[in-house]
C-alpha cells in the first residue's frame, strides 16, 4: 500500500472509532434514565431483588449508592446540557443551587467550553467550601439486612407460586400485607448516616452502632442540621 493509501486507511480506522466514542458518550443519561426507572418503580422486585442495593450488587458489582450517582448524573447532564459523564458527576458533586451559576460561569471563563476540571474549580469557589473526603468504607455492611430483604422477596413469591397449587385456601391480600409490613418496619432501618449525636463513637441514639438510619437522620433537631451527611 502507497503511505497515501495507508494514511486514508488510517483516517478512516479514526473516523470509526472517533463516532463509536462521540455516539457513546451520551450513553450514560439513557443508562442513568433506565437505573432510575428501575430503582423508582421498584422493577427489582420482579426479577427476585429484595432492594435496589442487592440488584446493583448482584448484576452489576456496584453499590446502590453509585448507581444513585449515575442517575444523578444523568439527570444533571439533560438539565444542564453538560457533555460527558465526567463533567456531569463533577456538576451533581455542586449543591444544586450552585448548578445553574457554575456552568454559566465555567461557560464564560473558556468562552462556551465546559470540562470537569472547570467545574469543579469553580463550584468549590462558588460554593465556598472543598469536599470533604468520604468515609463510607467505615459504615457497617447492611448485608445481614439485605439478606433478609431477599428472603422476604423469596417469601412473597413462594406464597404467590402456593396459592395456584396446594395453598389454594390461604388468602394472599392479608399474607402480602404482613410482608409488606415486615419489609417496611426493616428495609429503611438500614445504618446510613454518621450519628450526629455522637460523630460515630456511640451513643444512646445510634445504639451503640456509631450510625443512624436515614429516617432518623432527617428527624433530628435544628441544631444538629449543619450535620454531613455521608
Ligand atoms: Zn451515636
């Protein structure tokens, strides 16, 4: 081949690759908007997930509290018309009342380019204040109650598959009903939040655990509400 054959030859081999990569840099919001109708519509349930958490955990090796990044940011992404996942993660990481500036900031530092580094920067002068670094790895596992949730799960359609069989008598309304009342009373009992009360050493309030369910989180009382959540 001529160098000028092998150089078309090569353009083109960069074209192909080049509109794989642009085509599937906006793959991330149809995959944020799927997880998010997933995780919302409770469509885990039908394929034998107790929660989001083991669905994300099981199919995808990831934690729900990263999928719940990516529907953020997808959902960041299609308001602020921000390019790539990259920056749209950077943009979800800016309080949200913060968003809208940022870009328009960003937009008029690099005359109309927005990245992920420039976001970035300039949401931490915006809003003032650096990340924090995030200590999750120190939450306790919620893998006990994860099991438990998928065994309620088990149980319910255990019950749905007896009752077109031997279990004809028993009544499925008032038996869904008590499980969903065990899946309620534990599902949001799951430690999330760092106790406020005693920053994770321990205390009355968390039981001794160090940390707190969300519910009782976003209980607690005005001057505990600079709190970080984690
Ligand atoms: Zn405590």
């Amino acid at each position: 081949m001529t160098t000028e054959g092998t150089e078309l030859a090569r353009k083109a081999e960069f074209e192909k690759h080049h509109e794989f990569i642009k085509a599937n840099m906006v793959m991330f919001q149809q995959v944020g908007e799927a997880l998010t109708s997933i995780r919302d519509q409770q469509l885990f349930l039908v394929a034998g997930y107790g929660t989001f958490e083991a669905y994300c955990q099981q199919e995808f090796s990831f934690t729900s509290r990263h999928g719940n990044r990516m529907i953020q940011a997808a959902k960041v992404a299609k308001e602020h018309g921000v390019p790539n996942e990259y920056a749209a993660r950077k943009l979800a990481e800016v309080p949200e009342e913060h968003r809208a500036a940022v870009i328009t900031e960003v937009k008029s530092r690099t005359g109309g380019k927005v990245t992920g580094h420039m976001i970035e920067d300039v949401g931490h002068e915006i809003a003032g204040e650096p990340k924090e670094e995030e200590d999750t790895d120190l939450r306790p596992s919620a893998e006990p109650i994860r099991l438990i949730l998928v065994a309620i799960a088990t149980l319910e359609s255990d019950l749905l598959q007896l009752t077109s069989s031997v279990g004809r008598f028993i009544d499925l309304v008032p038996c869904r009903a008590a499980i969903q009342t065990l899946r309620s009373q534990i599902k949001p009992m799951v430690p999330t939040h760092r106790c406020y009360a005693c920053g994770g050493e321990g205390c009355e309030l968390c039981k001794g655990l160090g940390w707190i369910p969300q519910e009782l989180f976003d209980s607690r009382e005005e001057e505990f509400r600079g709190a970080k959540r984690v």
